[in-house]
C-alpha cells in the first residue's frame, strides 16, 4: 500500500465513521462499496494558492489530519468533484485569495451547467495559482 499523503487522525475518523453510518442507516439501498471518502483538514496557514512559489516536494511533506473510507479504491467520480471546486472558489473569493472576473465566472458557470473540464480545468489552474 503507497504511504499516506495525510496524518491519519483519530478524531476525524471517528466523526466519518458516525456519518457513514448515519447515511446508511438513511439510505439502506446504499452498498458499503459505493461510497469512499477522504476528508483531509487544511488549518491556516495553509499551503494553497501560493502562486507556484511552493515546490511540489514542500507541498506533499505537509502531511494534514485526515480520515478515510476506503480511499485507496479507484472510482470514477464523475462530475461530483465539480461542486467542490465551486464551493473552494466561492471560499477563495470571499477570502480574497482570487479575484472576480468575467472569466472566472463564465468558467464556473460552464464547469456547473455543461459540466465542461476545458472550464474545470481552468478554474483549477486559478485555484492553484497556475493561471
């Protein structure tokens, strides 16, 4: 198994294992095997939109808190990720870590409404200060 890219912490997987639980008790149709998840902590300072000044070495030694449900598996997770990105641009908006732009915005509407990965892809190389 490839070495954790994250700290496992025992307070997060006990929170994931609740939730999980709780879904499955909701949704009972739902098989343990369609679901995986990894929810990793970045706290301030964090190591994101540094504009390319962070070697991608540095980045990875970070090691953040996290927790996880079978997240070795490969899944195809379609468009899902896509409201992830949404919800980080919106964060980094109100942050002031990017700025609006006609753009910025037509990506996330092309990324939302014809789920296109030209336009995720850039809204991603702004997310990651490549762009």
């Amino acid at each position: 198994m490839p070495r954790k890219f994250f700290q496992p912490a025992p307070a997060l997987q006990t929170a994931l294992d609740s939730v999980l639980e709780a879904t499955w008790r909701e949704f009972p149709r739902l098989s343990q095997t369609q679901i995986a998840v990894t929810w990793v902590v970045y706290s301030p300072p964090c190591m994101v939109n540094t504009g390319g000044s962070l070697s991608p070495e540095t980045f990875w030694q970070a090691r953040p808190p996290a927790a996880s449900y079978r997240g070795v598996e490969l899944i195809y997770p379609a468009s899902v990720v896509k409201l992830f990105y949404l919800v980080a641009m919106h964060e980094w908006l109100e942050q002031g870590m990017i700025q609006s732009d006609p753009e910025l915005g037509r990506a996330a509407s092309d990324m939302i409404v014809d789920s296109s990965n030209d336009a995720t892809g850039y809204l991603m190389d702004v997310l990651t200060g490549t762009t």
